[in-house]
C-alpha cells in the first residue's frame, strides 16, 4: 500500500481542522526521537494519512 506523509505547520490546529471537516484522529501526536512529531488521521471516506510537524 501506500503511505501518505503531510507536512504541516502546527499540528495541534491541523487535527483539531481534520476533525472538524470530518476526519478521525487514530494515532494521538508522538515524537519521533531526534525526528518530527507525528499524529495519524483517516479522512472522511476513511483513507490514512500520517500529519507531520517538524
């Protein structure tokens, strides 16, 4: 499959807009060690993708 990384300026306000526009939040935002701050969304029609703050 394919994996789709965003790159996002501030990725608290762009989960909190994902939801509003009827995404879901499946992975809370981590930290990568020494690497980006990641949180995983499914979009309305329920495909995956990875948000990344760097």
């Amino acid at each position: 499959g394919v994996n789709l990384y965003v790159q996002v300026r501030d990725l608290k306000t762009s989960l909190a807009k994902a939801a509003e526009l009827g995404g879901t939040v499946v992975a809370e935002p981590f930290d990568v060690p020494g690497g980006p701050t990641l949180a995983g969304i499914l979009d309305p029609e329920g495909n995956p993708l990875m948000l990344v703050q760097q």
